[in-house]
C-alpha cells in the first residue's frame, strides 16, 4: 500500500496545522493545530475532521504554538487515546499554553454570555482547560536527534527548527519514504533563539511559507523599538503590545532589558508582562539552557525588566495607573485574551500606542490594525483607533522567504517532492514559484482537504 498525506490544516492558510499520515490501515498526525483569524477558518475548528479520533493511531507536535497544538485536547476529548510525541520543551509549553487557551475559552464564552453578544445561547467554549489536562497526559517527550517509533515500524526524529522553545522539524520515515516536515523554521539571526538546524534528506519535504513573498528588514528590533518607547514616554502615554505569550513576548522584554541598560530608553519606564501564559513561559527559559541564545545573567535580566501580572484583579488594576507604561499582554493577534481589555481601554486615545510584534494573519484584529483601520470590534463594541499604530517588521520569530530557501539548499540532495504549506495564499505560491525556478524542484501548494501519494 502507499503512504498518504491528507492536508486537513495549514494549506491555503497560515494557521490550523494537521497534516495526516496514513498506510497500511495505520494514521499519524503531524501537528494538530487550531484554524485562526477569519470566521470561516475559525468554524472549522467545530468541524469534525474526516478521520475519526479514535482511529489516529499517533501525534507528533513540531512545536507548541496553539496553530500547532491547540486542537490536541479536543482531539482527546473526541476519542484519540495514542501518544503524543513532542520535544521536552514543547512538552513544558503545551503544559502552560493549553489550559490556558482553554481556560481563555471558558472565559470568553462565559462573558458572551453575560453581555448576550453570541449569536448561540448559550457561547460554549470549543473545549475547557481540564479537556486540556486530560490531554497533557498522553505527551510523552523525545530529546532532539534520538530516533523513535510512533507507530510500530514508523521512525521518526526531531532536529531543532530554532522558532520558539522545543521547537523542531521532524522527519518521518515510513514504508521506505522520508517525509521532511519543517515546522515552523526560525530565523538564523534571532533575538533569543538559536538557528535551526540543516536539514536531512528527505524524500518529500513540507515546507513553512508564512514569509513566502518578502524578506525582514536589515534593521533588528532594538533599533525599531527604541524611538517608540522613546515618543511614547516623552507624550505620557501607554503603549499595549498584543505579544505571543511563547517567542515574542520574551524577544520583547529581553530586548527593553538591553535598550533600558544601554540607556536608549528610559530606566523608569514601567513594564508589565500581563499573561499568566507569558509569565509561566519566561520562567522556563532558566530550564532550557543552550536551547537559546541567552545566558544566566540575560535570562535573568528579562525576567526582572518586567512586572509580572498574573491575576485577573492585578490585571484590572493596571487600568488605574497613569502613563507612561508598556503593557505587553497575549494574544499576539489581538485574537482574544486580556490585551483585548487593554485595547478597549487605550486604543481611543492618541498619546498612546499599539505595537505589533510579529505576523498578523488576515482576519485578525492585529491585522486591521495593521492596515490602518479606524475602528475595531471588541466584546461586541466598535472601538475607535485613536492610538499611534506601530509594526515591528524586524520581530518576527520566522524565516524569511531567503532563510528558507538557504536551508532548503543545504538538504544534502533534491527532494522528488515539495508542498509548500503554512502561509496565505499570496506568500505560499510566491515560494512555490521561487523553490521551482531557482532551485529547479518540483513544489505544489496543496489545497486544504487535498490527499497525495508520497
């Protein structure tokens, strides 16, 4: 029998990763991940997937963002009793990222309800924090290198994406064929991460595309950062910075540690890192020493830079505060959360500021804001953009379309096979495009529910 790939996720769009492995009456899923940003992506996270749970014989996560992980514990709840494979460090960071993002469901849902803005009655939340601890139960951590069989006579091995913590790329091996998945690979000049490692040969290799048509810019965060915070502290301002809890918010904080210590902005200047999520997150990096860049002393120093909020009233109490002050608060989309609260409060004001840290996907509100609307919808009230909107394009924590390309090269031979996966439409094909002419192999962008032979 042949080996399948079935893309139930992360094809035509940059969010929702699960891509199902399937011979010989055996199936694997690589990611299980949640859609993001439109409505309509959104919904078909309440969709049933074309596979029965209970017949995913395996999981294996490249890495723990929650478009990578986050449907794990519906996935549990709906049947699936195999292994879920992951790195150790994302291992720690699904123990922290998904009960939070189910606990952040039964919040939203709960105040849906009191305000009477869903269109159900009663909102429900697509899963609750302990159908998440139920699911934390069936990860079973690999070191990076070290080879394991998820399925009886499937290998498979992690090497080091770079990205976020624990992040990986994984190859798999079935039935004679090397499968390469990339994972979400991050940048070889990163803030906080270490590069990602070369790649091995591979038969057919999936490849990220989230910055598929366009390069970073020369500059790095600290030079883009600086003049912000030095205009928003001399306006008196607030400035609400919408953070992945896991990548970017600590690439943030370490990065106002250096500036305040460099003196480029103000030591006085108030930090407050709102997401329990965030903070429980900074505290692992004290555990995954040589996984990143930073030392001791640099780990310390972004873990003082900031105060850590983590109670809802601590949280509200942030409101009764003056500028100036940074608060950083999750989600880095402004998708849900707390900063939604922030930006309720702020976003009307113009002496304070919004900065984005890292890639906003269509349909969100980080995207609008991008874009230069003047109004967004928040709790089910039009908010109106008053507030200086600032993008900084040198944070992103994923390669960009030139990074991907220089670690594609350095696969030790072509590959028969490339699917460019993980980007929107625009970014994927412009990939395609480039791995086709300039590398001279065969790349397709799949379409979502689409089934190939490897």
């Amino acid at each position: 029998m042949s080996v399948t790939i079935t893309f139930l996720g992360g094809a035509d769009t940059v969010t929702g990763s699960k891509y199902l492995v399937q011979h010989d009456g055996h199936s694997l899923l690589v990611d299980c991940g949640l859609f993001q940003g439109y409505k309509q992506l959104r919904l078909r996270n309440w969709s049933p997937l074309p596979v029965v749970p209970g017949q995913v014989n395996a999981v294996i996560l490249t890495h723990a963002h929650l478009d990578h992980s986050g449907y794990l514990p519906l996935l549990a709840r709906e049947g699936f009793r195999g292994r879920v494979y992951a790195t150790p460090g994302t291992r720690d960071l699904c123990g922290i990222l998904l009960p939070d993002s189910g606990h952040i469901q039964e919040e939203d849902a709960a105040f849906a309800n009191r305000h009477g803005f869903s269109k159900h009655a009663p909102a429900l939340p697509l899963y609750t924090r302990q159908d998440a601890l139920n699911s934390l139960k069936q990860i079973k951590a690999v070191d990076m290198h070290h080879l394991f069989e998820p399925i009886r006579s499937w290998q498979a091995r992690f090497t080091s994406a770079g990205h976020i913590l624990g992040a990986a790329s994984v190859l798999l091996e079935v039935a004679g064929r090397r499968i390469l998945f990339s994972g979400d690979l991050g940048r070889p000049d990163d803030v906080i991460m270490n590069p990602p490692d070369d790649p091995p040969p591979a038969d057919t290799v999936l490849v990220e595309s989230t910055y598929g048509d366009r390069q970073h810019p020369a500059e790095d965060v600290a030079a883009e950062l600086a003049p912000a915070l030095q205009r928003l502290a001399a306006r008196g301002g607030v400035a609400v910075v919408p953070v992945f809890a896991v990548g970017r918010a600590q690439a943030v904080l370490h990065t106002i540690a250096q500036l305040k210590a460099q003196g480029a902005i103000p030591r006085a200047l108030p930090v407050f890192l709102d997401s329990p999520m965030a903070v429980h997150t900074t505290g692992l990096f004290d555990d995954h020493l040589g996984e990143h860049r930073l030392n001791l002393h640099q780990v310390h120093a972004m873990q003082r830079v900031a105060t850590m909020v983590e109670t809802p009233d601590q949280s509200k109490a942030l409101a009764k505060r003056h500028g100036p002050m940074v608060i950083l608060a999750a989600s880095g989309m402004a998708t849900g959360g707390r900063v939604l609260h922030h930006l309720a409060l702020y976003a009307g004001n113009h002496r304070n500021m919004i900065i984005l840290t890292g890639y906003q996907s269509p349909g969100t509100r980080g995207a609008r804001f991008a874009s230069g609307e003047k109004s967004v919808r928040i709790h089910g009230q039009e908010v109106a953009i008053e507030a200086e909107v600032v993008q900084l394009e040198a944070a992103s924590a994923h390669a960009d379309a030139n990074q991907v390309l220089a670690w594609l090269r350095k696969m030790p031979k072509a590959p028969g096979q490339v699917y460019v996966v993980h980007g929107d439409m625009a970014a994927s094909d412009r990939l395609r495009d480039r791995i086709e002419h300039e590398l001279k192999w065969r790349a397709i962008v799949p379409e979502h529910g689409a089934t190939w032979p490897m």
